[in-house]
C-alpha cells in the first residue's frame, strides 16, 4: 500500500500525540467534559436525578485544513425512585478524511448509601451499548505516489456494536470515577477490516477526580483532574480549577499535558504537547446553562497560530416534589 500525507492536519496532529497518534485520533476530545458526564463514562447517566439534556461542539485548530471537529448530544435522567439512571448519547467526530459517529444506550445502577455526617453518597456503576461508524473518504486523501490510486475513489466504512463500561461515586462535594470505551470495536475491527485501511482503535481508560471546596458565601473552588490512557501511547493529564461565584457562573482554566505512566513503544524525538485552556459556564436560570472554553497549544501547533474553541448547552427540567443538593456542581 502506498504512502499517505493526509491534508496539513493530520501531520501536525501526528505530533500532538493526545489528539492523534499514527493509528489516527484515538478518541474524540472536548475541554469541558466536566459538564458533559456521559461522553467519558455511562455511569453519570442520572447523575443530577432530573432530567438533563446537554450538548457540546468543538472546533480544534481553527484555521487548519483538516482539523478535528466534534459534536455530541446527551439526555439522561433516572427511574425507579433514582436507583436507575438511563440515558443516551450521540458523538460525531471528523478528523480529515476520517468519520466516525457512535450512538449508545447507557444504563447505571446506583446505590445511596447512609448519610454520613449529613452528607449523602452514591456509588454508580455503568454500561452502555450501541453502534460506532467509521469511515476513511479516499477522495480527500494526497498520496504521495500514484502507483496505487485505489483509495482515492474509494470511500470505506465499518459499522460494529460498540461498548462502555464505568463506576462514579460521589457526594454533593467529592467525585471519583473510572470508565473505559472503544471495548466492542477494539476487539472485532481487526476481523472486520483485514486490510488496516482504517486506523486501529484502541481502548481508553479515564480516571477523573474532584473536590469542590466553599471559601466564603457565595463562592467555592473547585479542583480537578482527568488522566486517559490507551494502553499504547503517552497518557494525557488534565488539570484544572474553577471557580463557581453564587451559584451562577463557573470560571477557570486547564493545563493539559502528556505524561509516560508505562513504558511504551513511543518515539523519544516526539515531543510532549501541552495546552492551556480558560473556559466559563453561565446560568441563565434555573434550566439553561450556556458555556465557552479556549484552548491555546504550548507547543507545536503553536507555533501556527492554532487555537480551539468549544461550546456547550445545558437543559435542566427541575423535578417538582425534591431538589437535588448543590445541582450545579458539575
């Protein structure tokens, strides 16, 4: 098979290891996954016991031809007196020549143990299934010979069930959760697709952990972290504070960098990447919330200009007979 040069973003990605890897994007990326549990673990189906539509939209390297752009909408809420959380969720992601669109059912079975010093707690476990889309359009690619134009008029695609697992326990203040996705497709692509004319998919495993901690009336601070892995390449960590003012604006910012937790066959002359991203959630009420986040590379991208903008929507219908303690907690 001939030598490919994907469109300019697909080598800068290929140097920005957490957003692509030589086996491609091993996973779709958005900064404020924090508001948008369900993109990284099925156990957050529930989670705020009402019902909860959200949706999020990112534009990765604006300006670079070819740049990762991803979409994702989620509904959850719970059943059987909150002890059933159900939700569904839908992610796109294109990332030059490469589709991929899922769809998942998720289920979580949540157990509300006693009250301790007044403060609840829940563990959640969960599992989702559905369908991963993967497709390679052969017309937007550049090859570097011509003596094998076979995929240039070829557009090739692979549908096959998919699955997530994952467990979140929390309290109105404390979350901790860990959740892997890809298991379906990692293991049955390599049948499906003999020939690797679409990259390989690796699982990835998310581990993710917070505190909110009150400083004075009206304001509370909350850190973060999420590091994921995919058992091939450099893990990414994500850490970061925000600031939540009277109940009604989040504000802070990420630093986003890539770490060697095992040993791995990675290339020692690929660089680290790190970003920094400042983001921002407001409430318009009771029910909407709207939010913004900016990432700016720290390092190869950089030097382009490349920067990444995303926005997020959140719907909260309010139940009538209770409501949840600090519901904007994340």
């Amino acid at each position: 098979m001939s030598k490919f040069k994907f469109i300019n973003s697909l080598i800068i990605g290929g140097m920005s290891l957490w957003s692509l890897t030589v086996q491609a994007q091993q996973a779709p990326q958005i900064s404020q996954y924090m508001f948008h549990g369900l993109f990284i673990n099925p156990a957050y189906a529930g989670y705020r016991e009402q019902l909860n539509i959200t949706g999020v939209y990112r534009n990765q390297w604006t300006g670079v031809e070819g740049a990762p752009r991803t979409g994702s909408v989620a509904v959850d809420g719970t059943v059987n007196e909150d002890k059933v959380g159900l939700g569904f969720n839908v992610v796109a992601d294109k990332l030059g020549a490469a589709t991929n669109l899922s769809a998942y059912l998720n289920y979580a079975y949540r157990i509300k143990f006693d009250s301790y010093e007044g403060i609840p707690r829940t563990l959640a476990i969960g599992i989702s299934g559905g369908v991963a889309q993967q497709s390679l359009d052969g017309t937007k690619l550049k090859p570097d010979e011509t003596n094998d134009l076979r995929l240039l008029n070829e557009r090739r695609t692979i549908t096959m069930p998919d699955a997530r697992v994952g467990i979140l326990y929390h309290t109105d203040r404390f979350y901790a959760g860990l959740s892997a996705d890809n298991i379906g497709v990692h293991f049955l692509k390599p049948k499906k697709d003999p020939d690797r004319l679409l990259p390989e998919t690796k699982i990835n495993l998310y581990l993710l952990a917070g505190y909110l901690l009150p400083v004075s009336e009206g304001l509370a601070v909350r850190p973060s972290m999420l590091l994921k892995n995919d058992l091939a390449g450099p893990s990414s960590l994500d850490l970061n504070a925000y600031l939540l003012i009277q109940q009604m604006v989040w504000v802070g910012a990420t630093y986003r960098t890539g770490i060697n937790l095992f040993k791995k066959n990675v290339d020692p002359r690929l660089e680290k990447p790190s970003a920094v991203v400042f983001g921002a959630q407001f409430y318009l009420g009771e029910r909407f919330r709207l939010g913004y986040s900016y990432d700016r590379s720290l390092k190869s991208t950089a030097t382009l200009g490349a920067s990444s903008h995303e926005v997020s929507i959140g719907i909260l219908f309010p139940r009538r007979d209770e409501q949840m303690l600090t519901p904007r907690f994340f």
